[in-house]
C-alpha cells in the first residue's frame, strides 16, 4: 500500500498565524511526546515513521508549500508538487500518475488518500492498514474510514450505510454533508460515520477514471495540461459517481483542528510565547509570535494571537468567523519557513514615487544556504547580526560574519551559506519587491562551489 498526503489549504481559518505561505498544518502549537512543540504535520509524519508507514507515504503539495515541508520534516521528504492550485481531483490524479509512471508502482497496489493534519491516536493508522484487504475482500471501488460519531455534529460530513454486509465493512449507501442537528441525529441513529476525508482504490481504478476523461497517464503530459484541468474535488469527479464504495469504521479521537476554539483543546499552556494571563482568567488562550509582551485579564473564553501578519482577539466560540474577514485584510505574508531557515517581514513602505523599501529578519540554519540567485527589479543590502558563513558573490567567494555589511547590487549573482546558526538584516530597495523576482541558478551549495571561480578569495 502506498500513502498520498494531501497538503494545501489557503491559511484563512487560523489567521493570523495561518497563511498562503504557512497554511494550519504548518503551525507549531501542539505538543509532542517530550514537550516540545510541533506542528500538525510533524506529528503525523511522526506517527506515520512509529506505525512504521513512513517508507510508502508521499506527500502532494502546491509548489509554495515545498519548502515549508521540507524545513519541517527533511528535505529528503518524496513530494508530488502541483504547478498551481486545482482541488483535490487534480492533486490526486498527479500523485496517482507520478506512482504509476515516475517510482513504478503496480497498477494492482492499492493507494490511501489521507489529509496531512488530522489529530488523532496511533491506532489510527492501523484503521488506515485494514483498507488494503478491505480493498481486496469487498472488491469495492473505494474503501473509507469514518469515526464513529461522539455526537450530532453540523461541521461534518456523514457516510451513511446501507447495512453490514461482512463483520469488517460497511456497504455505503450514500453521504450527506453537514446535516442540522436534527438529521444529524437521525444519521447517527442509522450507524452513519463521519467522514474524515480517508479512502483508497487500486491505483488502476484511478487510472481508468483517468483514461475515461481523455486525461494521459504519463506524469509529464499530465503535468503539462494541469493548468488547465477543472478546478474540482475528488468527491465530485470520482466518489459520486463510484458504484460500489465500502467503509470501516474507527471509534478513538479524531478532530478537525481547522478553527482557533478546537485547536485550543489541544493547547496545554494559555500562554505560547511572551506575556501574561492572569491566574484567574479561565478558558483563555494567548498564542504571540511577536517580540513584545501581551498582558491579558479578566477575558474569559477568549483566545488572542498575534504575529506579524495581524493580531486577533476573539471569543473562542465565534473564532470560527474570522474566515469572512481575511479578504479584507489580505497582504503578502510575513513569515515564512524556507528549507535553509525563515525569515519576518519587519516592515514594507511603498513611496509615492513608486519606489519600494522592504525590510526582512533572515535566519539560516548552520550548514544551509540560499540558493545561487539573481534579482531584476531590486537591489539588497544585507548586515550580518549573528553567526558566521560563506558568501558567494558574482563568482567571489569570501568569508563573512558579525558587523558584516553586504550590498548586492541590481542583476548580481549570490549566494550565502551558514557555517554557524546565522541571522541577516536585509533591506531591499526597487520598482517591484516581490518573491518572484528571484532567478535560481542553482540550488546546492556542491553546485555552486562547481561554477564558481575556485580559490578566489576576497579577503
């Protein structure tokens, strides 16, 4: 069996921690077995390598979420990469063919789709083990997992089934998406499950539906038409017109933690980051990424988060709202995780005269670098305020650290790498500061030492 992670999300439900750049899977606010923090997808890469299913998962992802995976789980990390954002039918099918035709995977393996941030036990993942001979004995399309419901829930999704035809599977009839509380109940009454996004099929199921829609099986022809597949759901192309679906069903803790009043039940300390929660202050969060203190008292029920993307201060119960918002306070992220490091927007002035001035915190962890690059539409000017590496600059090489000041002018060749933990003050100045003015010759720092001049020393 073959595992497909799926990993996007817009970052609007947990704003303003979440973003384009660094959607809720990425936020490391939960707490792993020794106390550290970590995200959801550390977790659940965690839990995959103790179930002993790291060695057959894969990761699909959009392009602008590589890098974040990689910083946090390895650069090592088997990705399937979308050119652009089209749904979960076109993210799957990618995968699917990336299996079938890049690693050779027979078309008779069965393949589980499977979110990259559900919260949930281990055991979990042996629910996720039975779908293969569920696969086999049921001779059903698709196989699902749905938890088993702990009570009428209008935020989910229900698989409801027709009637147990076989002790270890379900024959399912239909599915019905977020019911009143009412119906809900009424699902429940009739073993209905929720669903929690998990299913598999026979990689060449997949590959008939594909052939069926005149869509190509070879990963680098599907490729080419991605952008111009439909923008649909997997539910839609595929499990809606699927004629023999079968499920099983899991009864441990599962949760959605796509909203700040779940995410919080899953947050031991009020208090992440610098501040103060008054003792007697109940059932509030405060979550600051920001280097200045946040004093709460008296707010009950509340949760405030602060980063440098924005602050919000809400009632747990209506956090869920902040959705409907963030359109009205979109900009470019702030923060963001890279392979090599992260790095914070501190401050963006755009003159009336056009010109614009961005200022960044660059951190790059010991050994990393950035790749080899060019700018057009910028000049940068970079102050070294912590550790020490290697600077490669229009094919020079030189040694740099604390005090440091560096200007890379407008069209040259760069490239740093860290030899200790390293921090820089970046300024850019030009007509048009954005992250696609960034021209990668190469990428690894093996590549760069075998372009450049060698043994030219600076100083």
């Amino acid at each position: 069996m073959k595992l497909v992670l799926l990993s996007g999300g817009s970052g609007k439900r947990l704003w303003p921690l979440s973003n384009d750049a660094r959607s809720k899977q990425f936020l490391k606010v939960l707490e792993d077995e020794n106390g550290n923090l970590e995200s959801m997808v550390q977790r659940v890469w965690r839990q995959l390598k103790k179930n002993n299913l790291i060695d057959d998962a894969v990761i699909a992802t959009g392009k602008n979420q590589v890098e974040m995976i990689y910083s946090q789980i390895g650069e090592d990390t088997p990705t399937v990469s979308e050119p652009e954002r089209r749904d979960t039918f076109p993210a799957i099918a990618l995968a699917t063919v990336y299996l079938y035709d890049l690693e050779n995977v027979s078309p008779e393996e069965v393949i589980t789709i499977l979110p990259v941030d559900p919260y949930v036990e281990d055991r979990f993942f042996e629910r996720i083990k039975d779908l293969e001979n569920v696969i086999a004995t049921s001779q059903a399309d698709l196989a699902l997992i749905g938890v088993t419901p702990t009570y009428p829930s209008e935020k989910y999704g229900y698989i409801v089934p027709k009637k147990q035809q076989d002790k270890d599977f379900y024959t399912v009839d239909y599915f019905k998406e977020k019911p009143d509380h009412e119906l809900a109940q009424a699902l429940i009454d009739q073993s209905a499950l929720w669903n929690c996004g998990v299913f598999a099929f026979k990689l060449d199921y997949m590959l008939k539906v594909l052939k069926e829609k005149g869509l190509p099986i070879q990963y680098e022809a599907l490729l080419k038409q991605y952008p111009i597949l439909l923008k649909n759901s997997f539910d839609f192309e595929v499990v809606e017109k699927a004629q023999h679906i079968a499920a099983i069903s899991y009864d441990g803790i599962w949760k959605d933690l796509g909203t700040w009043n779940v995410l919080t039940e899953e947050i031991p300390n009020y208090l992440v980051g610098k501040g103060v929660v008054d003792k007697d202050t109940k059932n509030t969060h405060v979550i600051n990424e920001l280097d200045i203190p946040i004093t709460l008292i008296g707010i009950n029920d509340a949760i405030v988060v602060a980063s440098p993307d924005g602050i919000l201060v809400s009632h747990k119960e209506a956090s869920q709202k902040i959705k409907s918002y963030t359109h009205a306070i979109e900009g470019r992220p702030m923060y963001e995780e890279r392979r090599w490091g992260w790095y914070r927007v501190l401050e963006y002035k755009k003159y009336p005269a056009g010109n614009e001035v961005l200022t960044k915190r660059i951190g790059i962890n010991a050994g990393k670098n950035l790749s080899y690059q060019v700018h057009y539409k910028r000049n940068e000017v970079w102050t070294v305020i912590k550790g020490e590496g290697v600077l490669v600059l229009e094919d020079r090489i030189s040694h740099i650290r604390v005090g440091d000041v560096i200007h890379i002018p407008l069209a040259s060749k760069h490239a740093v790498r860290a030899t200790t933990d390293m921090e820089l003050i970046e300024v850019q100045t030009g007509s048009e500061l954005v992250e696609e003015d960034i021209y990668r010759i190469v990428v690894s720092w093996k590549e760069i030492e075998s372009i450049i001049q060698p043994n030219v020393m600076s100083k």
